[in-house]
C-alpha cells in the first residue's frame, strides 16, 4: 500500500487550510455584498422650498397723532398741551371713537438749547412738551376724516399710520397651501429632468409667515386752514409663506 509523507497528520494539514482558505471567501463575499444591500435600502429625496401668498382686505387702521407745544417754562409748555390734547381728543370722541381705542403712545418734556459756538456752555431758552395719542380706527373707510378732525382740534404732528386685518388665520393657511403646491411643482420639475418621479414626501417644515403692516408716513405739521380732505387708502395686505419639502423619488 502507498504512504502519503506525513500520514494522517498531512491530511488533517490540508483539511484546515482549505477551511481556513472558505471561511476567507465567505467573509470577503458578505463584505463586497454589504454595500449593495445598504444602497437598496436608502432613501432617495428632493428637497425644495416653496413660497406662497395670500391678500386681504385691511379691515382696521391705526392713526397716530400728538401735539408739541413750546414754552418759556416746563409748566406752561405742559399746560398749553394738555389744552389742546384735551381738544384733540374731545374731536375724536364726537366723531364716534371710543376712549378704548385711545391710547398714549408717548408723553414727554425736554429743554430747548440755544445755538451757540461755545459747546461747553449751553443756555436753556426754553421747553417743549409732546403728547402723542394711536387712534385705532374700526371703519378704515374714516381714517382721513379722523384724522383731518385730529389737525383741525389742534394736533400738529402725525406720527404715521398703517393698517392690519384683525383675523389672518385664512390667509395663512392659503398662502401655507400655495407655497406647498409650490414647492411640489419645483420637485416634480426636477424630478423629471434626471428622468425619475417623486412617489411621496419624507418631511415637510414651516419655515416662515409673515404679514406685513405697509405704513404711511406724515411729517410733522400743522393742519392748514381750509384744507382738502386727506385722502387714505387702504389697499390689501399681503400673508406670505415659504415652506421646505424633501421629496421622495425613484
């Protein structure tokens, strides 16, 4: 009979290494398929923004109003304001606002100075009083008639004035609306161009709404006399949105 070099141990030898070379192969082969399996199993998005809008009707405005006085003293500058104040709001009240739609908006006294080269020495010449009032003003249609009434009492400074809408809870909820269907049209352009199809939505986020208050701005002065009725227009308001959609393709 013939011997092989090394008897039962030689082949015992071989068995290992030929468990040893399959065991290498297996684990090499579950390496190379690992990255496949996690490829198959990631998600595909298009992540886009949209912006939406909404209009309304203002259905409130704001007026603001004051006087300024000045005076040789402090108390009498005050007096004379509060005399004409007084007028002002007396003129509001008989055209119908009520006093829960008055509110002070700023009070103040303040020395006036008198021009001089020599700036480490100031002379007080004077003072001057201011007492600004916000009129909230419930039919926007009588904005201009209030406030022409305001001058004719004796205001002689208009702080500005803007108007807003009470409730904003539709428009937002439309422009939020827009600006998805907007953001969806974005996706599904991009989505054709690269030749796939958006099949559903991974996340959605809010990212802003805002409404904004276009102001009308006056300059300090006093109401001439007579005087053309102040024309106001109140125009719309625009609610505008902007949302980000990651979008799910294949």
């Amino acid at each position: 009979m013939r011997r092989y070099p090394g008897g039962v141990w030689g082949l015992a030898a071989l068995a290992a290494i030929g468990l040893v070379v399959g065991l290498a192969i297996a684990v090499a082969g579950r390496a190379a398929a690992a990255p496949l399996a996690q490829d198959r199993g990631a998600t595909n998005t298009i992540t886009v923004s949209g912006d939406g809008e909404a209009s309304g009707t203002p259905d409130v405005a704001y007026v603001n109003v004051g006087v300024v006085t000045q005076a040789s003293s402090a108390a009498a500058a005050t007096a004379d304001n509060a005399r004409l104040m007084n007028a002002v709001l007396d003129a509001l009240r008989s055209r119908g606002v009520a006093s829960s739609d008055l509110q002070t908006s700023g009070l103040g006294v303040s020395p006036q100075y008198a021009q001089g080269n020599n700036a480490n020495r100031q002379e007080i010449v004077g003072y001057q009083a201011t007492n600004n009032v916000t009129v909230t003003v419930n039919d926007v249609s009588q904005a201009g008639a209030l406030l022409d009434a305001a001058l004719s009492a004796g205001a002689n400074r208009v702080g500005g004035l803007h108007f807003g809408i009470r409730d904003t809870a539709a428009l937002r909820q439309q422009a939020l609306a827009d600006a998805a269907q907007a953001a969806r049209g974005r996706a599904d352009a991009l989505a054709a161009s690269l030749g796939v199809r958006v099949v559903g939505i991974s996340t959605i986020a809010e990212e802003s709404v805002n409404v904004p208050q276009p102001r009308a701005a006056f300059s300090a002065a006093a109401a001439p006399a007579p005087a053309p009725p102040t024309p106001v227009e109140s125009g719309e308001l625009k609610v505008t949105a902007r949302v980000r959609i990651a979008f799910l393709f294949e």
